[in-house]
C-alpha cells in the first residue's frame, strides 16, 4: 500500500495518520532507518499523545502492509505488471521490471482511489497539515532504528510538493517513478514506457474491490 490507502480512513487524527505514513518517509529520508511494529509497540501506550498516536499509525501501516501484499489481486497484477513492463521496455535485468510491477500496483491504487473519492486527496493533505512535524520527528527518532534530522523537513517538503496529485497524470507519474528509480540506482525509464500506463490503470480499477479487501 501507498501513502493514501494507508491514511484516507483516519483523517480525523492527524498524528495516527502521520504514522501510517512515517516507514514510506523514511525511505526517502533514510533508507536504512527502519520504524517497524517492533518498535513502535511500546510507545503506542506513552503518557505523550502525539508519541503514542504515531507509534499506533506505524503499527497500522504495517498490519496494513501485511494483508495488502498476500491479496491474489495484488499478486497477480503485481506479476501481470512486471511481464508487461519486462516485454514493453526490452531487454532488463529483470530487478526494474519486478519493481516497478510491485510499486505501480500501489501508486496507481492511489490514484484511482482519488479519482473515485473526490475531495478525498485534498483532505488528506489537510488533516497532515495539522501536525507539527518536529513533534513526529521526535517520536520517530524515539521508534526507530536510527535517528534522522531531516524527517521534519521531509514532511514539510512532501506537504508543499504534493506528488500524490501527479498520479492521475501518465506524463506526472513516469516523472514520479524516475525519481523513485534513480533513488534506488535503477535506470530510468525508456519511451516505450508510458503507453502501458493505461492498462495498468484499467487493471488496477478493474481489481479494485479485490484490493482493499483484506479477505479478498
């Protein structure tokens, strides 16, 4: 799941919701800080308010994660995604095609979430606007594996940028996922990309149901 899956249901406690959030800030912060259910737990009791909220959306984030990925939806499109892309863009390693199926699943969910939720996307970006993100910081540091200066000015960062919005466009979106790539030191991606965006989201709006269902 991606950022918005994860928190459309909890916009009416912000620091919760800045918790379901925190694992995918730190892979752009710092991707060898790791907050997981193992060390948000202790905290989701704290005294402090704000601690004990964002270590409960850390611990979300993760049960959410764990259904999410053993849904045969999401292994099928995740599969269906990566052959796609492996026949669509040529001759790969193998590791760009496999990733880019896993994440397009969860970035395209997204998107189609906003597009079915109108005015969804817009609170979701509000609700986090109500943080303080050195308060969130804070708790992570005290959650996490290491600890990181610059998460409160990601956070900040990923308020103004607002890039779940640039899901909806393929053009926005193939941006989006170049900077993700270059991240992780994978290749950008060629032209013959942006054509099979289209039937990535109609596979996506197709399984949708599927995908949020935690049964399914």
């Amino acid at each position: 799941m991606n950022y918005f899956a994860h928190g459309r249901l909890f916009l009416d406690r912000p620091y919760f919701l800045a918790g379901t959030a925190v694992p995918d800030w730190l892979n752009v912060v710092d991707r060898k800080m790791r907050a997981r259910s193992k060390g948000a737990l202790p905290h989701c009791d704290a005294d402090d308010p704000v601690m004990a909220e964002v270590a409960r959306g850390v611990v979300q984030h993760h049960q959410d994660d764990a259904w999410f990925h053993r849904t045969p939806a999401f292994g099928e499109l995740s599969w269906r995604f990566t052959v796609l892309i492996r026949d669509g863009i040529g001759a790969d390693d193998g590791l760009r095609p496999s990733f880019l199926g896993h994440i397009l699943v969860e970035l395209l969910l997204d998107s189609e979430l906003a597009k079915r939720n109108p005015g969804l996307l817009p609170a979701y970006y509000e609700a986090l606007g109500k943080i303080e993100p050195a308060k969130v910081e804070t708790a992570v540091n005290a959650i996490a594996t290491r600890t990181s200066d610059r998460l409160a000015w990601f956070i900040e960062r990923f308020l103004e940028v607002r890039f779940l919005e640039d899901y909806a466009e393929d053009e926005k979106l193939t941006l989006r996922l170049n900077q993700v790539l270059q991240r992780v030191k994978l290749p950008a991606l060629p032209s013959g990309f942006a054509p099979l965006l289209p039937i990535m989201r109609s596979a996506v709006a197709e399984r949708f149901d599927d995908l949020l269902s935690p049964r399914s």
